[in-house]
C-alpha cells in the first residue's frame, strides 16, 4: 500500500502485550510528532494538545500510519489522523471492537497461513529435505500451529541439525508437547509457538539458556551485549555472550537490530521470563537485575558525567568487571546518549516502580543535564517523575530535591511557571530539611531565574539570590557562587543601583582570579561585559564577552557559549556592527531551538530585530519582533512582550507607519508600567505622554 501514501509512512510499536510496560497514547504521540520533524522541544505538554498538533501536522498529507502491537482502543484513538488522505493500519491481538463501533474502522481478521504457505515458508527456510517428508512437513506445520514466528524457530532447528530427518524432530516435537500438556481442547496457537519455544530453548547449551532466560529480564526496547553480560551474571565474560547472543539469533529467539543491538519478540519475552521464574531463584533474578542497572549507573556515569564527585550516597560499584564505554569527547557522549537513550529512560521507571529506588535516583541524576540540554524533554520529565516517585517511596529527601530540581527546569520550557515554582519551593524544603545546601542553592538561583524572565519580579530575584550565595560560599562551589554574584551585579545595575551592582562583579573578578578556574573568569567577564552594556562602555564589554567567549569554547560549554553569543552580539550591535551580530545571534538562536531553551530564543529573537533595524532593515527587523512577541504570549513572559512590542514600535515608527507603531507602544508602556520597568519613560516620550513610573524592575539580558 505504500505507493498510495507518497508523503511517508510513519510507525510506532505500541507495546500492548509488553509484560513490564505499554507505550502510553502521550509516548506514542510524541514520537510521532518526532518522526513528522517536531522537535521534543516543540511537542505540546499535555496529551490533548499532542493530539492535536499530530492531527494539525497530518491533516492535508498523504501518509501511511502503523500502529503495531495495540493492547486496546485507547492506544489507539487519539492516533487517528483525521484526515480522509491519511490511513491508520493497527495491528492487535485484540478485536478492537470498539474502534468499529465508535470510529467506523474496519477490521481484517488475518487467520493462520493455509498449511500450502505454511510448508512453502518451511521448503524456503530448510531447503530440499522437505521434498522427501511431505508428511513430517504436515505434520511439523501443524505443530507449528501455521504460525511464522513458530516456523522460523522450527526451521532454523532443523537446519542446524541437518543429520536429523524431519520426522525425527516431528517425533521430539510431539515429546515436548506432551511434557508442557499445552494440546488444549480449544485450539490456542499461542500453545503451540510455546512448545516450539520449549522445544528450541532444550537443545541450548546451559550457558546460552541461561543468557536467554536472563534477558527476557531487560525492560527496555532493545539492549546492548554488556547488558545481557551483566544479566547473565558473574564470570560470564562479554565475548561468550557475544557469542551465545549469535547462537540465539540464529536460532530466531532474538533479533539483531543493529550492531551490537538486540531486541526480542514480545511472545518470545515472556517466555523467558516465564523460564526465569521457573529456572532462577528469586536471589538469582534480584541479582541479576541489580547488576544490570550497576553497569548501566556505572556506564551513564562514564559516558555522561565523568568529572563528578559529588554524589550521595556513592554510585553503585558494578559487581561484574564488564567494560565501560569509551567517550572521547562531548560528540562521542551524544552518540552514546542517542544509542542508549530509549532503554536508560526505560530503565529508571523500571528501576523505580519494581524494588530499585536507589538506581533510579542515581540513573536520574546522571541523565538530567544531557537530556535536558539535548532537548530530549518528553523523556527527561519521564525520568525525574519517576525518579520522584522513587524518592518518595524511600523517604530519600536529597533524591527528592534533585527530582524536584530537575523536573521544575524541564516544566520552565514549557511555560509551566506556576507548577515549575511550586516544585523548586518544595525542593528547597526538602534541601533544607535534609541539610544539603547545594541542592537548597540550586534550588533557590533557579527559583530567582523564573522571577525575572517571566514575571520580572527582580526584587523578589535579589532576595533569593541573597539567600542562595552563603549556601554556595558552604559548599566551596566556586563557579556557582560567581554566577549567583554576576546575577545578583547584573540584577542590581539594572535597578540603577550601580555601585551594589558593580560591587557584586568585582567580588567575581576577585574570585577568579584567586582560584584560578577559567570558568570562573568566563563568567565574571560574562557578567561584567552584560553590565557595560548598560552603562554604554560597549568597547569594554565587548573585550570581556570575547575572552570569555573564548574560555567557553576551550571548555566545551555550549550552553554557556550561546549565552555569551547572545550579549556580545548586544554589545556589537550597540557597536554599529550590526552584520557580525547577526552572526553571533544566529548561532545562538541555534543553540537555544534545538535544546529547547524556548524562553531564551525569545529574548535573541528580539536582539536579532534590533540588529536588522540598526542594519537599516525595519521591515525584517518587524517580522523577527513579531515571531519573538508571539513566543513571549505563548510562554506568558511578560518582560518579552513588553520588549517585543517597544521594538515593533521602533520598526514600524522606522517605515513610516506611525499609527500602528503608537499602537504597540501603548501595549509596551501598560506592560512596562505593570512592571514598574525604566524603559516606560522612553516609550512615554515617544508617545507625547508626561506621566511616567516611579520605580523599575531589571532584566537580565
């Protein structure tokens, strides 16, 4: 059908008999919305929304969606395109009667292959020998209850004993059925695959046996060798399991769906875990899957995060000596993030919901930058939830800070403002009562950060900061407690209280001078180049964004990069180099899409406007005000609107159109006086108003 859909096919497996866990409509929908080019950061938070923005996305296309492996209706409704150019093709164990019912589907009941199919896929798997047992072939298809999963298995055993007559194995076949008692009167295929199952797995070596049973154990998608390794236990070296993973793949009971990436059918899964149960006591499967998530902390931890000591309590150390991987550089951590991502995020719920709460927080605190900073945003709010859940259950109030933390920041990009707040108080709260005044910091600046971007509360902002530097000062964390001065120069400068201000950066510089990090001075030249700005020394604040711009860059910090990118384009742009600050704004801007940063691609939207109109450009300075005004409406940030609004004043004043330019100039002057901002004044001149406000409220820029 493929040819009727010329705008693509798009897939999902769903899941629905998954014996740890199904894909949710949400999952399903944003992963759709992946594969249709929205990026995570982009999709919508809650689930009606998604529903919408996929059907927004498909409506008009001709495209062909796979729903495979569908536990119910309700995995599959809100995937209906909606559109009559699009079709849905859901697969189901289930009827699914109720899509016929309520969304006028159509249901094709596929039945057994005939047994004429069934002994032609038996004749091409095993070759010539079925020519000379017709019989034994009737026979082994109808054992094979005409199923292809369950011939492939039977085949690939028949091959590999190639000295074996067919009827022979029809006989030993015929032996395993009457062991399990699986004939039943009703018919049941799925009786017959399991003693096809059963039927293969005995004639596994107990070492190979042993790696197949275990991995059933794995909750994730798919999984690597040194996972299976881990599963397989203690003394189990990483080339016998490669090679007992072979053997498995050979013989259908797993699939190879990459290099060193295996997956394996869901019937065959609970299989396994059906033998595990059986085979392995409960200390021996416990220990398995303690070992698994070791190696998996251990290896995140290697990969992701190498440089960091303070953990509490400590990681746990692997059990089995397996290898962690190799990581050159920061290219090399998000290739290892990109492979591994669906199975660690898997990993922490499973870890969380099943008895492992320690290896999900750990798990959950690893991950947190990367994702969040990949813009892997569905899967890092998935993570901390459950990270929280974990916490919670075990009364681990540093776990629940830190999930709190990190959960509070992915909600920001979403514009979540009041439930983002509401978690990072509760995180400060659970920091103080478990006396971690690292988390209690973190918790506060990022408190303070909201204030300002959203609602402008500057005042309130100080106040936290104020509160959040001795906290810093307590855990020696040179490089946060300078970020929390250069905020707290930056914040008072804006207030016109330039001394405090200038103070505050010069106890920074001072800092980093002492302990001579370089990223401690990138960010006190940071800080120092943003007020200058203000004050109109913009030579000197371009001296310090440009060194500091280049300590980022010998760091690896392309958060902090895109930061700076954005000021010295400011400063070169006050500078009347308006072309060389597109180029840094750009590049920022780049940065800030594709990690999600939405709040902060708004405010280089606005900067990018004002580069045009100085580049004697107001009609594209307008369209690049007018994105960034829609942006700040959709995130509610009233400081951006406000700015957005002055600006488009300027470019439409700027192309002569003086009546639309008055119009958003008054909307600029109501939002600058809600916020008690000094830019009121300018606008007010603009406008021919006298009347003016009294105080103002910075922003951090």
């Amino acid at each position: 059908m493929a040819g009727e859909f010329p705008d693509g096919q798009l897939y999902v497996d769903l899941r629905g008999y998954d014996p740890d866990r199904r894909l949710e409509p949400g999952e399903a929908l944003a992963g759709l919305l992946r594969t249709l080019g929205v990026l995570d950061p982009e999709i919508p938070f809650g689930l009606a929304e998604r529903a919408a923005e996929y059907r927004s996305r498909v409506a008009g296309r001709r495209l062909l969606v796979i729903a495979d492996n569908a536990g119910d209706c309700e995995q599959v409704r809100l995937l209906l395109p909606g559109t009559p150019s699009s079709l849905l093709v859901a697969t189901s164990r289930d009827s699914l009667g109720e899509l016929v019912a309520r969304d006028g589907a159509h249901r094709i009941t596929l039945d057994l292959l005939s047994a004429a199919d069934a002994a032609g896929l038996l004749g091409e798997l095993v070759g010539e020998r079925v020519c000379g047992e017709p019989e034994a072939v009737g026979v082994l298809v109808e054992q094979c209850s005409r199923l292809p999963l369950a011939l492939r298995v039977a085949a690939e055993l028949a091959v590999s004993r190639p000295d074996v007559s067919l009827g022979a194995l029809v006989v030993e076949l015929s032996d395993e059925e009457k062991r399990l008692d699986l004939m039943v009167a009703d018919g049941d295929p799925r009786a017959g695959v399991e003693a096809v199952f059963s039927w293969s797995y005995r004639q596994l070596q107990e070492r190979t046996a042993r790696v197949f049973r275990r991995v059933g154990l794995h909750p994730g998608p798919s999984w690597g060798v040194c996972a299976a390794a881990a599963l397989a236990g203690a003394g189990v070296g990483v080339e016998a399991v490669a090679g007992d993973l072979g053997v498995l793949v050979r013989a259908h009971l797993v699939q190879e769906v990459g290099r060193g990436r295996f997956v394996m059918h869901d019937l065959l899964r609970a299989y396994a875990r059906g033998l595990v149960a059986r085979a392995d006591t409960e200390p021996e499967r416990v220990g398995a899957v303690t070992a698994l998530l070791d190696h998996v902390v251990a290896s995140a931890a290697c990969a992701l995060d190498p440089s960091s000591t303070r953990r509490r309590p400590p990681r746990p150390t692997p059990v089995t000596a397996l290898p962690l991987p190799e990581v050159p550089d920061a290219a090399g951590a998000l290739g290892w993030l990109a492979v591994e991502r669906p199975a660690l995020v898997r990993l922490v719920v499973h870890a969380a919901d099943n008895g492992w709460p320690a290896h999900a927080v750990h798990l959950a605190e690893i991950l947190c930058g990367p994702l969040e900073c990949g813009g892997h945003l569905v899967d890092a709010l998935t993570v901390h939830e459950a990270a929280l859940r974990a916490a919670r259950a075990t009364g681990d109030l540093t776990g629940q800070a830190h999930a709190h933390i990190s959960g509070g920041v992915v909600l920001v990009h979403w514009g979540r403002y009041a439930e983002s707040t509401r978690r990072l108080e509760e995180a400060a709260v659970c920091a103080r009562r478990c006396g971690d005044a690292h988390l209690e910091a973190r918790a506060l600046n990022n408190t303070a950060v909201i204030a300002v971007y959203v609602t402008g509360r500057g005042e309130e902002a100080i106040a936290l900061l104020h509160r959040a530097l001795p906290l810093w000062r307590r855990t020696d964390d040179r490089l946060a407690e300078v970020r929390t001065l250069v905020n707290l120069g930056i914040l008072e400068s804006k207030r016109g209280r330039h001394e405090e201000g200038l103070a505050h950066l010069e106890s920074a510089q001072a800092m980093a001078l002492a302990c001579g990090d370089r990223r401690v001075e990138a960010e006190a030249r940071d800080g120092l180049g943003n007020v200058q700005v203000d004050l109109g020394r913009h030579a000197e604040a371009a001296e310090h964004l440009e060194v500091a711009l280049e300590i980022w860059r010998e760091c690896a910090a392309p958060e902090s990069e895109a930061r700076t990118q954005a000021r010295l384009g400011v400063a070169r742009t006050r500078l009347g180099r308006p072309e060389e600050a597109l180029e840094l704004l750009q590049a920022a801007l780049d940065f800030y899409r594709r990690n999600g940063y939405r709040l902060e691609a708004t405010v280089i939207l606005n900067s990018i406007g004002t580069a045009h109109r100085v580049a004697g450009r107001p009609e594209e300075a307008a369209a690049w005000h007018t994105e960034a005004l829609a942006t700040a409406e959709d995130l509610n940030s009233i400081p951006e609107r406000a700015l957005a609004h002055d600006e488009l004043g300027q470019d439409l004043a700027a192309s002569g159109h003086d009546g639309q330019a008055r119009s958003h100039w008054r909307k600029a002057l109501a939002l600058y006086e809600e916020l008690g901002y000094p830019q009121a004044r300018d606008v007010a001149r603009r406008l021919g108003d006298a009347h003016a406000p009294g105080t103002d409220t910075p922003r951090i820029r």
